[in-house]
C-alpha cells in the first residue's frame, strides 16, 4: 500500500514538524535533544531529502508545528515551542528561496505553555491562527491570537476556553475550527467554530461533542476544503479511555452543517486493540488519518494505520493499511506522525511521516507515500472526485460498460463477474462513478 520508506535523518529527536508549500515542495523542521534546530525539504515528492538549515542556537523544542501560505513567495512557518519560561512560544520564519530565518516572538513571558495548535486559512491574503493553552491550571488557559503580515506582528491575545490539547484547524471560506479536552473533568470533547477569521468575539457557543465516566485524550478536527462551507463535511475524532486507562479506543463524529450540529459518535477500530493519536489531514473530496495501533509497553508492538473517509459518505471509514515497517514511536507527542498531501494530476494522494521507537526518546524520521502504479493507484484515487451515480443490473456489468477498475466503498479492487448488490466506485483520471448494483 505504501513505499518502502525514506530516511530524512537518523537523530534522535525531541519534536518534529511538516508542511508542504503551495509549489508542493515538502518541510521538515526537527529538534534534537542537544540543542539543534535541522531543516530538510524534498523537491521530489519525498524521494530524495535536502538539509537546508542547522541551527544550534536553540534549547530542545516540546513541540513544533508547521504550515505554509497560499502564494509562491510566502516563508515557510515553523512553530517552537521552547522549554525555557516553562515554555516559551516562537516563529520561525524561513524564506526558501535566500534561506533567511527570522525569529518572532509569540507567547514569551512568566505564564506556562504546554500545547500548541496552528493554521492558515486558504486565501492568497491569509491570516495566521495560533491557540496556545497553559495545562497546569484549569479555568480560562487558552489563548487565540492571530497575524495578518506573515507573523512578523499578531494580535493582543483572545482569552480562550477551559482547554486541554487544543486542535485548530481552517475550515472552508473564513470558517475556522476548534477542538479540545475540557480540562475541569477531562472526560469531555468540546468544540466551537469562528466564522468571521477568528475575528474577536465571533466564536459560535460550545458544542459538547463528548460526555461521559471516561476520560478523553488529544482530539483533532478538520473540515474538507469544498464549497459551500455548510455543506463541507466536519470530521472530529479522539482518543478515549476505557476501563481508566486500560484500553484506549479511537471515537469519531462528523458534521454536515458545518460544524452547527454533530451525530453521535462511534468507536473506530478493532475492540481489543489499543488505538490512540489520531492525526487528520483534509482534502476537496477526502478525509485522511492516521493512528497509532498495538501495545504501548516496551516490549510491545506498535504499528501506524492510515484510513480515510470521503465527504460523499462521512459515516464510512475505509479498512485501515499498516504503514510502517518497523516500530514507530507513540509515547512522545511532540513526535507523532505527520500527513502531508502529494498532488498528482486531479487527485491528492497522503504522505506520512514519523519517528521510530527508541526507549525514552524518538529516533530518526522516516517518510513513505503511496505507490502510484504507473502514475495512479486507484485504491486511493476513488472518492477524490466529485461522483456521478450510475445504476446498473448484471446486463451491464461487462468490460463495456465499466471501463477500468471497479472498487468496492472500502477501496478494494473487485471483479465484475461476480457481483454482490450493493454500491460500487469505478474510478478514471477526470471523474468517478458511483454505482449502485442491483439483481
């Protein structure tokens, strides 16, 4: 399902970051517990990797997070969030084509941080959004700031929610999405969502996505980038213990209003396996995870799974595939998995990143994107694309009458001569059908 992965680098880290750039260029900035800042970038889609900047100026960072702008000649954003001050929050600004880095201060002073959650709208005049919470302490510990100049200035600082692992996400249009843990209890998952570019007092009331005896961890939230915003599917999912602790399970939940009203979540995954961080990455017909599966002790296995589920049918998530081939570190959050999206023709296709296991400590970064079989693999290529319905009886199931592959709602390859009734995808360069086949 996926290549055999590439080495970026073989330090041991402390936190890690990736974006990608409007030109499709691929950024990753690490921090290595001596004291290193290195960033790689790929021109090639991931095949080969460039060290462009090592810095030792910094102190080993908790947590970094990147994104990129909407135009050709915008910086590359990296995130640092710095141990010093109980954490001290910075940008890193790098502009690719000199290699200038320019440091701007986002949150430095006596309050802790200890998350950090960023974004970018998709405008060519973008904002940036940072949400940085103090987890020490529960009562207002959020806070939302943002910049309108590429982060060399941001706003005065919007007191936030009782917010533990903040997800800030851009939706579609000026729609802006947010999950978090509530802290007082921890056993809930709320949400709220900005229509206006986060503007100061915009925020919509809170939504109660969660309730329960047990506790929740590190909710994610994205939104498919289609128009209109109301109709763009809003996928939430987290991870929840069972038992206090003893067995963590995946949970999930869409909107299809636009973040205004939720279904009830589900469990996702297989009950008796530990499954937990999960990472989203939205695209214009997609949604697509990953998440770590397995053991979480020493001695145990742990695997990384990607899934995905399209906007036509937000309920359904497909069969998870394993992507690693050797144990991938799960205990460290600055750490987790990355996705990126590798753009070929009218698809997009996700690329993951991630650390290997080393006890106490995370080692390396390795990176694998899917195999495009002679420029396509059509098992990730349904869904992508817009669907036309089309209804047929056994008649017309012949090599006539479905050109190409035919898959089934998982991306399974399927053969036509031995159909069962049900709904089926054939999918093309420039469109998809939806098929519904009866007897």
């Amino acid at each position: 399902m996926f290549n055999p992965l590439t080495t970026i680098d073989t330090n041991t880290i402390t936190a890690f970051g990736a974006t990608i750039a409007r030109n499709e260029n691929i950024w990753v900035a690490l921090s290595t517990p001596d004291g290193r800042l290195l960033v790689y970038t790929s021109l090639d889609r991931g095949n080969s990797w460039q060290k462009v900047v090592e810095s030792a100026s910094v102190a080993p960072a908790r947590q970094i997070e990147m994104v990129a702008g909407n135009t050709h000649d915008s910086p590359v954003f990296i995130f640092y969030l710095s141990p010093d001050g109980d954490g001290d929050l910075y940008l890193l600004r790098l502009f690719p084509a000199s290699g200038v880095i320019q440091t701007v201060a986002v949150a430095v002073g006596p309050d802790t941080i200890d998350r950090v959650s960023v974004a970018t709208d998709r405008d060519s005049n973008y904002y940036l959004y940072c949400l940085y919470v103090n987890e020490q302490r529960t009562g207002r510990n959020g806070y939302f700031t943002r910049s309108r100049d590429q982060g060399s200035t941001w706003e005065a600082p919007q007191g936030f929610w009782n917010c533990f692992h903040p997800s800030l996400s851009s939706g579609a249009g000026s729609l802006l999405h947010c999950v978090w843990r509530y802290a007082l209890s921890g056993r809930e998952i709320h949400y709220s969502a900005n229509p206006y570019y986060g503007a100061p007092g915009r925020w919509r009331g809170l939504s109660v996505l969660k309730s329960g005896y047990e506790q929740c961890f590190y909710p994610a939230v994205v939104q498919t980038d289609t128009f209109p915003p109301w109709r763009a599917p809003v996928w939430a999912v987290w991870t929840v213990a069972r038992r206090d602790t003893e067995m963590l399970d995946l949970e999930f939940t869409f909107s299809t209003s636009g973040g205004s009203w939720w279904f009830t979540p589900d469990t996702l995954g297989e009950m008796f396996i530990d499954e937990w961080l999960p990472v989203l990455l939205p695209g214009r017909w997609n949604v697509d995870m990953v998440y770590n599966a397995g053991g979480r002790g020493e001695n145990d296995p742990t695997v990384l799974y990607w899934c995905s589920a399209r906007s036509y049918l937000p309920q359904t998530v497909s069969a998870p595939r394993i992507v690693n081939d050797r144990r991938v570190q799960t205990n460290i959050y600055g750490a987790r998995a990355r996705l990126v999206p590798l753009r070929w023709r009218h698809s997009s296709f996700p690329a993951v990143i991630f650390s290997a296991y080393q006890r106490d400590s995370a080692r390396g970064l390795l990176f694998s994107r899917t195999i495009l079989s002679g420029g396509e693999n059509h098992n990730i290529n349904i869904g992508r694309l817009a669907p036309v319905t089309t209804i047929l009886t056994p008649a017309k199931v012949t090599s006539t009458g479905i050109h190409g592959p035919l898959f089934d709602a998982t991306g399974k390859m399927v053969a036509k001569n031995n159909l069962r009734p049900g709904i089926y995808f054939s999918s093309t360069d420039k469109s998809i059908k939806k098929i519904v086949f009866l007897r």
